[in-house]
C-alpha cells in the first residue's frame, strides 16, 4: 500500500509539473559551445606549455576565446529570465 501510495504522489507532482518548464534549446546549444570553448583554450595551453605555440599568442587566443565565453554566459542568464 506504501508503495502504490508513493507512486500515486510522485505521478500527481510530476502531471502538476508539467508545462511549467519551457525548454530551450538555444540555451543548450551556448552551454555546448561554452563546452567546446574549455576545450580549446585547453588545446592552446597545451601548444603553448609543449612549446608549439608562443606564450604572449597563446593568451591573446586564450583571452579572446574567454571573452566569448563570457559571452555565451551573459546569453544564457538573458534567456533563462526571460522563461520565467
């Protein structure tokens, strides 16, 4: 009985939750890009620690990549208040 008591709220949250959460999908598509960013900014560390890459354009590439990301950041709260 406690168990099909559980089930019977736990489906009556989810029924009164549904609809009230709109997805984006250009939100997931700029915390991708955020992903990706990261990878590459570590891709540039590493030429630039192994010697493939000068220091001084390494962190010009670094600080720019940063920028975008900071970018995307600012993209994602604009989008997510305007949800609520």
């Amino acid at each position: 009985m406690k168990k099909i008591t559980m089930s019977v709220v736990a489906l009556s949250m989810t029924i009164m939750s549904y609809g009230q959460y709109t997805h984006n999908p250009i939100v997931d598509d700029l915390q991708e890009q955020n992903f990706k960013i990261d990878e590459v900014i570590d891709a540039i560390r590493m030429d630039m620690y192994y010697g493939h890459l000068e220091k001084s354009r390494g962190m010009f590439y670094v600080n720019q990549m940063i920028a975008i990301k900071r970018d995307n950041e600012i993209n994602i709260a604009i989008l997510t208040r305007e949800q609520e």
